[in-house]
C-alpha cells in the first residue's frame, strides 16, 4: 500500500467522521427544533377552562419540555416556588402547578349577641356571623364596624398527566403531546392557570 493511498484512505475515514458528527448535530437541532415548536403551541393554547362529567370545575394544559436553564429564565415563578421545597434541579423531572382561587356567595343573617367585657366591666352586644355549606366554613363577630374571624376551605385537587393520541380520521396512534388535567371537588374553586414541565436532561 502506498502513501497515496494511505492518504486517500485516511481523508475518507476523516471525512465519514466528519459527516457522521454534522448529521448529529443536525439530528440534535431538528430534535430541539421540534421540541420549542410544541412549546411554542403549548403557550399559544394556554390554560382551557371546563367542567368534568359530574359538574366540577376543571383545566387543562399542554406539558411544556424545558432546559433546566430554560426553567430558570422563563418560569421563574416556580423555579421560586421548588427552591422553596428545598428540589434541586438535576433531581426534577417534572412539575405541575395549578393557581386557584375560591369564591363563594355568602347569604346569612347577622344575629346579635350579648357578651361581658371584662375590661369594660360591663356587657356589650356583638353581631355574630356564621355561614357553612359542604366546602366552605364562615365564622366570626362583627363589633365597632370590625370582622374579626376565620374563612376554612376543603378543597381536593386531581391531577393527570396523559398522552394525547395523533389521529387520523378514526384511527389513534403514537403521541401528538402530553396534557396535564387539573380538577377540583370544590364548586367554589375556580382554576385560573395550569403548567406542567418536564425538564429535558
């Protein structure tokens, strides 16, 4: 064998090397690419409000795929709110979170009640304010033009994080994205705003 073709055979290997190594990247790109478009969709949808089959107030939202950097610059929030809970990043693998409010319409009669004030030595009259339903607990005093009590809540949150199907007319396969469901038991709450990220490696 002769040093041309030693030359020749060496360009060649170095060569596959370097095709193999760009067809890589490039997988790793189109991957990456892929990966911020159904992000991209993900935001554009947002958070879809609905109610499940029994009436109860639920939400629902695309999963997010994110760089651990990613997760810092762009959901700072959360990012806030698993530094709290002492969960390092390399240990994540994936985070949902719904923001909730409750709101519920309070119907009651203020009744007065007689009390001794032992600072004053003498008795005074406080209106007392008391509302309950299945969820919801109210109860408290009203004097001098001032509430002074408690508000308790139950609540129960489900969360499902599932596949969504790709379709073609009535066949099912693969996985066009991943959704999370939130829903609540109490009809008081109502389910601004649903995230779920899972955290590339």
């Amino acid at each position: 064998m002769n040093k041309v073709t030693m030359y020749l055979i060496i360009i060649v290997l170095g060569m596959a090397a370097v095709t193999g190594v760009a067809m890589h990247q490039c997988k790793r790109l189109q991957q990456d690419n892929e990966r911020l478009s159904a992000n991209i969709a993900s935001l554009s949808a947002g958070t879809q409000q609905y109610k499940t089959e029994a009436g109860k107030q639920a939400a629902r939202a695309q999963q997010l795929e994110l760089t651990t950097g990613e997760l810092k610059h762009h959901c700072a929030d959360l990012q806030a709110r698993l530094n709290d809970m002492g969960i390092k990043n390399k240990y994540l693998q994936r985070a949902v979170y719904a923001s909730t409010q409750m709101s519920a319409k309070v119907d009651t009669v203020v009744r007065d009640s007689i009390v001794y004030v032992p600072q004053l030595a003498r008795l005074d009259t406080l209106q007392v304010l008391q509302w309950a339903d299945a969820w919801v607990r109210l109860n408290g005093t009203i004097h001098a033009g001032r509430f002074s009590g408690s508000i308790t809540s139950q609540d129960t949150i489900t969360v499902a994080v599932h596949k969504v199907p790709k379709k073609f007319l009535f066949i099912k396969w693969g996985t066009k994205r991943i959704d999370v469901s939130v829903a609540s038991s109490n009809p008081h709450t109502i389910i601004n705003e649903v995230k779920c990220v899972e955290i590339r490696k």
